[in-house]
C-alpha cells in the first residue's frame, strides 16, 4: 500500500506542476518559456498566480511525500537518508514558493520581503534536489533494485548541475536553463517512482 502511495504521489505532483506550466503558459499573453521564469506564472498581479500558486503548493507537497516515503522503502545507509532529505527539500522549496510569491514578473528592483523568501525557498530548493540525486544514485549502488540508478543519476544530476547557474536574468535563455534543472529532477523523479513500482515488496 505505501508503495502505491508513493508512486501516486510523484505522478500526480508533476502532472500538477507540468499542467500549472503548459496551462498557465497558454493563458499568459506573451508569456516565453524559453526566457521567463516559471514563478512569474504565479507572481503577485500575473493572471495566472493563484492556480498555478496553488499548484505549486500541492505539487511540492506531494513531492516531499513522495521523497520521505522513499526512505522507508529503500534499504537506509547514511548516504540514503541524506539524499531523499534533500530531496524531500526540494519538494518543500516547491511548496513554499507558492505560499510565498514573487514579485510581478519576478522583478528583482526592490524586492518584497515574500519575494525574498521565494528566491531563498526555491534556489535552496534546486540545490537540495540537485545534491540528493547524486546521493540517492551513490547509495543505490548497494541495492538489489538499485541497478542502473547511479547511471542515471549522473545523466540527471549533471544537466541540472551545470544550468542552475544559468538561472539568472544575466543569461537571456534563463527560462530554458530552469526548464534543464526541471526536467532533469522530474526524469530523475519518475526513474525512482517506477522502481519503487515494479519492485516486490520484498525489496523495496
């Protein structure tokens, strides 16, 4: 049963967060995936803010379900632990970026102080994520399961790694940069959410 639980989580947290981009996207006028950041889709004033807002809140909440139910299901050393924490963080960061949002079309003059906080929830957040794929691909070296998530961990991890940099006005393409980290952790999520699927229940 917390198999099936936690393997809904993680689909219904991304099909959430996927649906509140495509969909807040159509209904931005001129909104550009390529050079505008996800939260402006949920930033104070824009048209979209309170759905995708609260899609973001029950996205990351589910997410940070998902990744703390992992750690009971797989087999617990320190390194897997640590990983689905800072996983689990990166759920967290999701969440309270929506509960705290950022400024119209996420302006960085004069910030608000929920501004501030959506900046530190979600930068913080990216990071944990990026660190725990790495961590959880190390420690699934010693699973039964465990075949070829390190691999994948590195073709996940290491995208993310290199475009969180990228992730800032001073790049033009910066939507698309925060759209690699994106993918990479959503790939990286469902790879976990389907081992824990078609593992036995003894071994996960």
């Amino acid at each position: 049963m917390i198999r099936h639980i936690a393997f809904g989580c993680a689909v219904l947290s991304l099909l959430a967060l996927a649906a509140a981009t495509i969909a807040g996207g159509m209904a931005y006028p001129g909104y550009d995936h390529l050079t505008q950041y996800i939260s402006e889709l949920g930033a104070t004033g824009a048209p979209t803010s309170r759905g995708v807002s609260l899609a973001f809140v029950v996205s990351g909440a589910l997410l940070t379900a998902f990744w703390l139910l992992c750690a009971g299901l797989f087999p617990r050393s320190l390194l897997s632990i640590l990983g689905f924490g800072l996983s689990a963080l990166n759920g967290a960061g999701l969440m309270l970026g929506g509960v705290f949002r950022c400024d119209f079309e996420c302006s960085t003059a004069d910030l608000s102080p929920a501004a501030v906080l959506h900046d530190v929830f979600g930068g913080v957040g990216y990071l944990c994520g990026i660190v725990g794929v790495f961590l959880v691909g190390l420690a699934a070296r010693g699973w039964p399961q465990g075949r070829g998530l390190f691999g994948l961990s590195l073709i996940c991890g290491i995208p993310a790694a290199l475009a969180i940099w990228l992730i800032h006005p001073a790049f033009e393409w910066y939507g698309a940069a925060q759209r690699v980290v994106e993918i990479a952790l959503a790939a990286w999520t469902v790879a976990v959410a389907l081992r824990i699927r078609t593992s036995t229940k003894g071994t996960a």
